[in-house]
C-alpha cells in the first residue's frame, strides 16, 4: 500500500456542487446503497479507524464528505442512497445532486460502486450504472461483506455480477469482492486507485498541476 493513503484526511462536506471543494486535480467517488459499507471500505483503505463515520443508522450521511489524500487528490463519501424512511421529495433531490457531481465534476476519475454481496444490483445501483455509462465514467464494483458468505459462494456472486455488468453501456468496468473486517481485496482496491489517481507506480506523489491549468 501507499504509504501516502495514511495521510488522508476530512476536508468538507458539501450539499451541492458550489460547496464542494476546487474541481482539480483527481478525485473517486465511493458510491453505494446506504449500509453497503461505504465508510468501513474507506477507513480500510486508508488504514484508519475512523476517518468516514461508520453509521448504525442507515441513511444519515446526506452530504458528499470529501477527504483529501493529497494536494490533488481526493475521496469522496456520495450520500448514501436508497433508504426507505427518507421521503420521496429529499430521494428525488439526492438524486438529481448525485447525477449533476457524476456527470459534472471534471476531477472525478472513477467511481467505486459498493454493494452488499448479499444483495447486488438494487435499482439504486442500475441508476448508478446508468449515470457512469453515460458520463464515460469507469465504474469498480467492489461486492462488499464478502466475510458473510463462502468464498465458494461469494466467487459465484462475483461471476454473476460481471456477466451482468458485460451487459450493459459501460466501457471500462472492473470487479472484485470486498471484506472490511478482513482486509479482503484491499490490495485490488489500492491498485485501481492509485491508476485512477494517478499515483507513480513508486508511491511518489505525481508532480503538481501546471499553473496554467489554475487559470481560469
Ligand atoms: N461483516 C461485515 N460488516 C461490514 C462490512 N462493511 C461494513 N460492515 C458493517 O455494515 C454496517 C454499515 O457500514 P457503513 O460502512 O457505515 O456503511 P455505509 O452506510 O455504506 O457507509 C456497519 O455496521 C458496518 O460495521 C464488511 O465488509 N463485513
Ligand atoms: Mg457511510
């Protein structure tokens, strides 16, 4: 792991695309259903115990929390989504938020999609799809709580979901199962970010973003 992944830290949470931090540099989206294990993936990722509040209520985290690993670099916690109690109107808004970062935020490189092994592809995650695919966003579908099931059985529901995903608009997608308890797959994980990111294959932070990109 890159070392430089430690460092990451809170920076904002914002409510729409004006709150959010500069669109520069590089920036990945974890998105998923609420209590697919979004935040747990992030603090395992960043080897931090605490970095995204691991929630026992689903459906509390309604802002886009972005975390900073660099000068250029950033995560980002989407709003959980897809929670019964909220009412329709806060889904919609949700929604149409969600859609405008996915199809306008230039920094944003990639989306990990978090779903539960034990229930894949909700019609939250198809919308998901749908809004990558039409972005041209390269979407990683990491099939959490992996610990829950057999490997036999969680390979199986790995097999399934890729010959799904073949099916559908998306150009550049990748897979893989997920366990945050275990640290399962968070190899894999740091593989298609520090690609994503554009981290030196050395751990060396890539070289800062000439000034005339700054100048508007
Ligand atoms: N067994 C197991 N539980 C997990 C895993 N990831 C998250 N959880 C649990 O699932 C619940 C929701 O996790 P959280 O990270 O808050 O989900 P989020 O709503 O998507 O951010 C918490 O009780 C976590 O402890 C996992 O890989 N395995
Ligand atoms: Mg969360």
């Amino acid at each position: 792991m890159n070392p430089i992944y430690r460092k990451t830290h809170f920076i904002t949470s914002a409510n729409s695309l004006g709150s959010a931090p500069p669109d520069v540099g590089n920036e990945v989206a974890f998105a998923g259903r609420s209590n697919a294990g979004k935040s747990s993936a992030i603090n395992v990722i960043t080897a931090q115990k605490a970095l995204a509040r691991v929630s026992k209520t689903p459906g509390r985290t309604r802002l886009l929390n972005f975390f900073r690993i660099d000068e250029h670099k950033r995560l980002v916690d989407l709003p959980g989504y897809g929670y019964a109690a909220v009412p329709g109107v806060v889904q919609d808004t949700w929604r149409d938020f969600l859609e405008d970062y996915l199809l306008g935020r230039r920094s944003l490189r990639g989306v990990f999609l978090l779903m539960d092994i034990r229930h894949p592809l909700t019609d939250f995650d198809r919308h998901m799809i749908d809004w990558c695919a039409r972005a041209g966003l390269p979407l990683h579908m990491a099939l959490t709580k992996a610990d829950k099931l057999s490997r036999g059985a969680a390979l199986g529901v790995l097999r399934e979901v890729g010959q799904t995903l073949e099916r559908t608009a998306l150009t550049r997608i990748s897979t893989q199962i997920f366990s945050a308890p275990k640290r399962m797959g968070v190899e894999q994980a740091h593989q298609i970010l520090d690609e994503w990111l554009e981290f030196q294959p050395t751990g060396i932070p890539s070289p800062s973003i000439p000034d005339s990109e700054h100048s508007v």
